[in-house]
C-alpha cells in the first residue's frame, strides 16, 4: 500500500540493534445512534434485561428475512460525507460465515466487495496544534453480535442477544499513523467527527465506539512488516497502550532473528500484554458471499444531496474558521472544537468582542470550573451572555483582569450577572484619579525610606502598585496608578 | 473447477457438518458434478453484463426505524435446548 508519509525519526522506537519505525492501521466500529437494529424492528439500548430486545429476525428463526433500516443508511451516507469520502451509490450485503454462540445466523450480514462508502480523508490534529492526514479506506454497515456471560456458571457461557443486529459503521483508516499518541489522536478525531454528525454517541464505555488496532514494525526506510491485529480495544488509554506493548513485543522477536506471524490478538489490560487469539485463526476463511434474502442497496443522488445540505460544519472547517475570524491560536481552537457544545458557546460570546479574551475565558477559568464540578458546558451556571458580559467590562475598563476573576466566582455562585454583581460588591475599578492620586500621596508620605530606594532602583515601582491596590481593594485602574506614580516619584 | 477430498473435509468443517472420511471421496465427485453441471452456464457469452445477485430487478425495501419487536424473550427461548432467566445457555466457550 502506497505510504504517504515520510518517516519521522522522533516517533522511532529504540530497540537493541537500532531504530524501528511502528505502522499502524485502524478499524473502528462505531454504533449507528438510531432506534431499532440494523435489520429488524427490535430496539437498540442499554441495560434492557436479557433478550428483551430481540426479534425473530435477531435470534435466526427460519424463515425470517432482514429489512434494512433506512435511517442506518442515512447515518452512514452522513458519515461518509462527513469523512469527506466517496459514496457509493450502488452497494451491496453479503454474509461473512463463521459460528460462534454470539452469532444465532451463523454469519454476519456485513458489505465486503461493494461498501456503502470509498475512499475518504480525515485531518488529524496533535496535542501540539499540528494536523496530519489518515486517509480513510472504506466504511460499510454490519450487524454487531450478541454478548456471552461467562461468569454465571462455572460450565456454561449465557448468551445474551439483546446487541445482536445493531447496526455497526465499520471505519477502516489507511496505515497512516507512526505512533500509538497519533492513533490515539485519530480516533478522537473521529470521535468527535461521529458526536458533530450526530451518528454515534461516541460512548467507548457502554462500547458504542470499540477499535481493532493493526501493527506493524519495519526498519526506518524498509517495506511494511507483517502485521497483528489487536481486537476490540475500548478506551483512548488501552488503544495506546496495546500499541505499545505490540510494537515492542514485535521488535524483540525481530530482533532475536524470529519472525512475526500474521494473527488476531487480544490486549489485556491488567497483564499489560497482548496475547493470541488462536481459536479465531481457521476461522479466517469466512466465505463470503452476497446475501441472497438482500437486494442491492440504490442510493438516489437527490437523498444524497439532501443529507448532504443538513451537514453540520466539520470540526476541521471550524477550527479553521475559529482560526481565520477571531484569530485564535491553533490549540484554543483545538480545545474549543473538540466539543461541539463548547464551540456554539464560545461563538455565542465571542460575536462582535475581543474573541481571543473569550477563548481564554471559555478554555480557562471556565472548563476549569465545569471539570471540577464534573459538569458538561450545557449544565454551566454561567451562560454565554455572561462571559461576554464579563469581557464588556474588561474591555470598558470598568473592570481589572484581576477583579474579573473575583466576579467570575461570584457569577459562578449564582449572584446574578457580572454587571449586576460589580454594582452590588462596589468592584468598579476606580479610574478616578484624584481618588488614587489621594492614595498615592499618603502611600508616598508614609514610606520615605521606600521613595528614597525606588529613586535607585526604578524597578522597585512594583512594591508602590501593590500598596496602591492594597489601599484601593484591588479597584485601581493599574495603568493610571503606574502613570500617577512615575510622575509622581519623579522615575 | 475440480473439488479434491481436501476441499471437502475443509468445506465440512467450516460448516460444521461431519462428515466421515469414507464418505469424503464420493462427496467430492458429487460435488465435481454438480460444479459440472453449473459450468454449462460458462457458454453463455456474458461480456459486458453486469453480474446479478438475484433474479428480480429491483433494489432493496427500507423500513422506517422504529421499534416493532422485541419484549418477548419467552418466545425467543422458546426453542433453545437450554435456557436460565431470559438467557441461552451454552457449553462454555472461553478465548
């Protein structure tokens, strides 16, 4: 497979004879957010007791036929668009054949030859504000198996049908990542991408979003490696972890002159290891062929079209956007793209004021209040008006920087909004300068010592700004009091 | 095409069908007829048509999503060899 990107010494990996470079390739299977399964009128959800929610057509009976979900199909056109990927308007569904108890039908209803979705991109960005590309392969529609309990009896697994059916978007990404924090960062990515779209809840801990991790290693400059699969690795944290334990375990046997075989893998978490999955091996030949009880699937262009009009911005044309109209730095943008709701409340403030202030406020102060009170921006007690209430103030000079913190605790805590709450405290910043002159001249009498220092050293104009906020409550206007005071101290 | 014993053995367990060896052999040249029989359709001249994956020319219904079914896990057991509160019950498959 073409590789598109240029090796990058900093993300080798060292081994004992030299550096290794780590190639790593994606599946994700994100969850259609939609009501009922792929294929039948059972319902989708969480915590329904077992096999509450499954049809005849989930559990295999004879002779019942799949009917396919028009609003799984619309989820999967929106994502392709989102992914800025090729639909496919003729596609088609075929059956991957393998038995496990988690599978009554004995094959999975997946697209294999004719995906619903080709070839996309999607633009990566690092903790450091740099993007890199993941081209993306294909997406296609497939039912997700049932769920087996193996702790209820010491001899049997229960078997538990209720996920069996549910429509699954299976996102396969090019080998275009080099690290386990660039894997990790695209599926954020496209997390966040799936959350816009409103086609995945993007929820890794109920499993509605899982990935298979493909690794490889190869010496800097050489063609690609065999490759393992680790399966279904659910959280940000394992995804990276799994690599990393793969990649070394995979560069030791190289190094000892082995060789890697191809194979499907697990990571455990606890052990800190990914072990074989070798039951699943001679299960590799899943026969597939095209479901004889499913048409081929038709996309009209004008369905396409019309899902295509209600796209939400992408998180990428917004960073860009936050980026080139309020001049934001590539990490606030980031910050603030990363989630949807707080890049609408951002917008919401910003308009028409000093957005970059906004930015730091919503990013800062803000996300720091919402984090420790385990809040989402929506449930904020300080809205939107509020924080551009607040930069009003600071704009106007009717507050300091520093008063501006005191009132935003305030506002927080529910006093009413930042105007309301400087008039009622009296924290106007006092611009008047007789008032601070007054001060200024009592600070000057009383400390002869001091005025004789700063005559020496200038810099020691500090310790007179910080009486005169001492002696005005923090509410003097700073850049009147440095101005009184250089002139007034003669410096 | 031509089927071998192998390709039948392999055949049979991935379907999880037993099958003894001795019945292997004559499977095999049942098979090779059968695939006989299909190659007939290889003189019809089919250059530039379409493959098709089923014989009605129309494209896939769609429903609606909304629940339908579900809530009746009795009914869905009602056949399974071994059930225990609203669950299948298997022989113990473990990874």
């Amino acid at each position: 497979m073409l590789d598109t990107r240029p090796a990058d010494p900093s993300k080798f990996i060292q081994g004992r004879t030299g550096p290794w470079e780590v190639i790593l390739g994606l599946e994700v299977h994100a969850q259609v957010a939609s009501k009922s399964k792929l294929f039948s009128g059972a319902a989708v959800g969480f915590g329904a007791g077992p096999n509450e929610q499954v049809s005849l057509v989930d559990a295999a009976m004879p002779g019942m036929l799949p009917v396919l979900n028009r609003y799984c199909v619309e989820q999967a056109v929106k994502t392709g668009l989102g992914l800025r990927a090729q639909i496919n308007r003729r596609s088609r569904f075929d059956r991957k054949n393998y038995f496990y108890p988690d599978l009554p039908q004995g094959y999975q209803i997946s697209q294999f030859e004719f995906p619903i979705v080709g070839e996309g991109v999607v633009e990566v960005e690092r903790d450091d504000g740099a993007t890199f590309e993941v081209r993306i392969e294909r997406l296609h529609l497939e039912q997700d198996a049932g769920k087996l309990i193996h702790d209820l009896s010491p001899s049997e697994s229960y078997v538990d049908l209720n996920r069996a059916g549910t429509a699954l978007m299976e996102i396969v990404s090019k080998p275009d990542m080099r690290s386990s924090e660039e894997a990790a960062a695209y599926v954020k990515m496209l997390r966040t991408i799936l959350i816009y779209l409103g086609t995945c809840d993007g929820d890794l801990e109920k499993g509605n979003l899982r990935a298979d991790v493909n690794v490889s290693v190869r010496r800097p400059g050489e063609g690609l490696g065999t490759r393992c699969e680790i399966k279904n690795v659910n959280s940000f944290r394992f995804i990276q972890e799994a690599i990393e334990h793969e990649a070394r375990r995979q560069i030791e046997i190289l190094e000892d002159g082995g060789r890697i075989l191809q194979e499907t893998r697990l990571y455990d978490p606890n052990k800190r290891e990914t072990r074989s999955m070798r039951s699943k091996e001679e299960a590799h030949d899943y026969r597939y062929f095209p479901d004889p009880d499913l048409l081929p699937l038709e996309l009209e262009q004008a369905w396409i079209d019309e899902i295509k009009a209600s796209l939400p911005e992408l998180p990428d044309d917004k960073r860009r956007r936050f980026m080139g109209d309020y001049g934001l730095s590539a990490y606030d943008a980031g910050v603030l793209i990363a989630d949807q709701a707080k890049a609408d409340y951002f917008e919401a403030a910003a308009k028409g004021r000093d957005a970059k202030l906004v930015a730091n406020w919503v990013t800062n102060e803000l996300s720091a209040r919402l984090t420790a009170g385990d809040l989402e921006i929506n449930e904020s007690p300080v809205p939107a008006t509020y924080v551009a209430e607040l930069v009003d103030l600071l704009g106007e000079g009717v507050i300091s920087s520093k008063i501006a913190k005191e009132v935003f605790e305030h506002v927080w805590n529910g006093e009413g909004s930042p105007r309301a709450v400087v008039e009622k405290r009296g924290l106007k910043q006092v611009t008047d300068t007789g008032a601070i002159e007054k001060a200024i001249d009592e600070i000057i009498a009383a400390n002869p010592g001091q005025v004789a220092a700063v005559k020496e050293k200038p810099q020691a104009v500090g310790w007179f700004v910080g009486q005169v906020m001492k002696a005005t409550g923090g509410k003097a206007n700073p850049a009147a009091v440095n101005e009184i005071l250089k002139s007034k101290l003669g410096i | 095409m031509a089927i071998d014993v192998d390709t039948v053995r392999r055949v049979a367990h991935l379907a999880r069908i037993a099958t003894p060896e001795a019945r292997l052999e004559p499977l095999a040249a049942e098979l090779n007829g059968i695939m006989q029989w299909i190659e007939q359709l290889g003189e019809v001249d089919t250059d530039g048509v379409e493959p098709m994956t089923s014989c009605v020319a129309t494209t896939t219904p769609m429903r609606d999503d909304v629940v339908t079914a579900g809530g009746e896990p009795g009914r869905v057991l009602s056949n399974a060899p071994k059930s225990a509160d609203n669950f299948f019950v298997v022989p113990k498959v473990v990874e």
